[in-house]
C-alpha cells in the first residue's frame, strides 16, 4: 500500500499539532519555525512527549516495543519541542567541533607514525601489517578482496576527487602520482582513516594509540569507529541529544584507560554521554590545553528544564557528572611521546 497522508500547509500542520494536544501559544512563531525546521524533523524531538499506547489502543499490536499514540502529554508545548530542538542544534555543532580536532589530531599521529617507515609508507604493504592487509575486508560484499584492497580502492577514489587541490597536483605531477602520506591525510575521510589505521603493524598501532591514553589498539580503533558514526550524523544534521548509536563501542576496560573514564563502566556505551566522554578523554590526551570539555559543560548547562525529559534516561549522563575531573579544564597528562634515541623522526 503507498503512502496516502496529504500534503498540509504550514498553518494545517500547526492546527494538526493542536488537535493531538499540543498546546501552541502563538501560531504565527509556529508557522515560522515549521518553516525553518520542518515538520517531520520536528516530530522527532516530540516524540518523548507523545502518550504511551495501552493494551486497548489502536498500535501495531506486531511490535513487542512499547508503542506510543499520535496524542500528546498533557501540558506538552510547542516552545517545549522547540527548545529541546535548540539545545540539540547547539550540541551537535560542539560534538562537531570537538570530532574534527580529534580527526586532526589522528591525521598527524597516523602520519607521524608511517612516515617514520617512508614517505608513502600507507600506499607500501611492507610498511603495514601483512595479516591484517591480507584478511577478508569489514563489508560482507567485498569480500573476494583483501582489507587492503579495498582501503586502496577507497583512497584512489579520494585521491582522484581531491585531484584539483593545489597540494594534490603538485604532489600527483612531481612524483609519479603518488601523495606521501602527511598530504594524503588530508583528502582521507575519517573512515578511510581509520581503516589505514587497522592495517599499520601492531607496533605503530600501539604506539599511535598509547599516544590518546589507550593500551590497546583494538579498543582504540572500536572507538574511533563509533565515533566517526556519530561525526557523520553531526555532519548531516541528525538528531542527537538521545540517540541510541547502532555501533556502540566496547565496555570501558579500566586496565584499557586513565582513571578519568573509569566512571564509565557500567554506563550505557551507546549513548550520548559515553561517546562524548571518549572525545573529551582522546582530546585532552592528543591537546592537554584543549577547551573542550568546559565547553561541553557551558553547552550541557543550557539544556532546557522540561518536565519528565531526562538527560540520565535518555542520553545516558550520570549523576554529578559534570563535577568529573574529566571535565574540567585544568592540564590533563601530555600524551606519552617516545622520545628513545632508537626512534627515527
């Protein structure tokens, strides 16, 4: 069966509002602001204020989920909605900002690190780890290639977008088309990152890992990838204040960290609070000075006081998490350079 609901103009869609329950102080602000948002993004935000469906209810009786009605809460408003849309807005653009600083950050560690071995040590399979370049690649359908090849595919497909770039022609015209790898950093994706970074021999994986104040690469490399989901929903605009991420990230191993994540051990690994604890702990170890995290505590302090929403339920925030020292601004350790004379730089 096709979709059959109508087109409605935006002074229709502010009555619908109203005959579901919503109490709406002035049209015309609402009308504005379903213009400037949209309908249906809208409703996303007011969905924890929707009512819950009982046994006698018309719900998909096929959903063992709690199912919730078209109806509001009592006493929902339309600033209410728009208000927790707001705070997302400004939650969104910090988590934004504190992912793009963590990217740079892995760029110049990564590139650090396989420079040490040759220019363009990433695109020479004797510079990485043999095993791991040879194994079946992440994506089910790519799997008569190697992991390798398949990164190599992605980052040729980069390469060639990122071809008009000035850096990109002088490297591509003056070296037989080959990028060495602190330029090349700067057209990969996060992914493409990422996945360069699960293919470096296990002792520049330690090394590059230890340097954010993790012992483990596997651990290191679990949270990069759930956080590089949650950068590409920054990124297109997502709602994200109580978003259950669908790659959560591995339990904290507090042998694994510093004793400032140690606070998350029983947390919910697939909400807001917890990814958004990894980016302040990899960015105070990548940048001691970093404002970071006081940021996201100016941010989080503007959260709209609404009855029945809750940060600890939805977003997974504990209690006094804010008095955390990982919070708060004062010099966090340096992250541990090797400085060994048996280094090359």
């Amino acid at each position: 069966m096709g979709y059959t609901k109508p087109h409605l103009p935006w002074d229709e869609q502010v009555k619908l509002l109203k005959s579901r329950g919503m109490v709406v102080p002035d049209d015309a602000a609402a009308v504005a602001a379903l213009q400037r948002i949209g309908y249906y993004r809208l409703s996303g935000y007011s969905y924890p204020f929707r009512q819950m469906a009982s046994a006698g209810d018309d719900a998909d009786k096929s959903s063992t989920k709690p199912q919730r009605l078209d109806t509001f809460r009592k006493g929902t408003t339309f600033d209410a909605i728009l208000a927790l849309h707001d705070f997302d807005e400004r939650l969104r653009c910090t988590i934004f900002a504190g992912l793009e600083s963590l990217e740079v950050a892995l760029r110049a560690r990564i590139a650090y690190r396989l420079s040490t071995h040759s220019p363009t040590g990433h695109l020479d399979r004797t510079s990485l780890d043999a095993t791991a370049c040879s194994r079946p690649p992440r994506r089910r359908h790519d799997r008569a290639r190697t992991a390798y090849d398949v990164w190599r595919a992605e980052y040729d497909a980069l390469q060639s977008k990122a071809r008009n770039e000035e850096y990109v022609k002088h490297f591509t015209h003056k070296y037989d088309g080959q990028v060495p790898i602190w330029a090349a950093c700067e057209f990969m994706t996060m992914g493409c990152l990422i996945s360069l970074f699960g293919l470096m021999a296990p002792v520049d994986r330690r090394r590059v890992a230890k340097e954010f104040g993790v012992k483990s690469p596997e651990v290191f490399e679990g949270w990069l990838r759930a956080l590089n989901v949650t950068r590409n929903h920054c990124a297109h605009n997502a709602r994200l204040w109580n978003r259950s991420t669908v790659y959560p990230p591995d339990k904290i191993n507090t042998r694994m960290v510093q004793t400032d994540l140690h606070h998350l051990r029983a947390a919910d690994s697939d909400k807001i609070y917890f990814l958004a604890a990894l980016t302040a702990y990899l960015l105070r170890r990548a940048n001691p000075a970093t404002s970071w995290p006081a940021e996201f505590r100016e941010v989080m302090a503007t959260f709209p006081n609404i009855d029945r929403v809750s940060l600890k339920h939805a977003a997974g925030f504990p209690d006094g998490w804010q008095d955390l020292p990982l919070w708060h601004p004062t010099p966090a350790p340096a992250a541990a350079v090797v400085s060994s004379s048996t280094e090359r730089p």
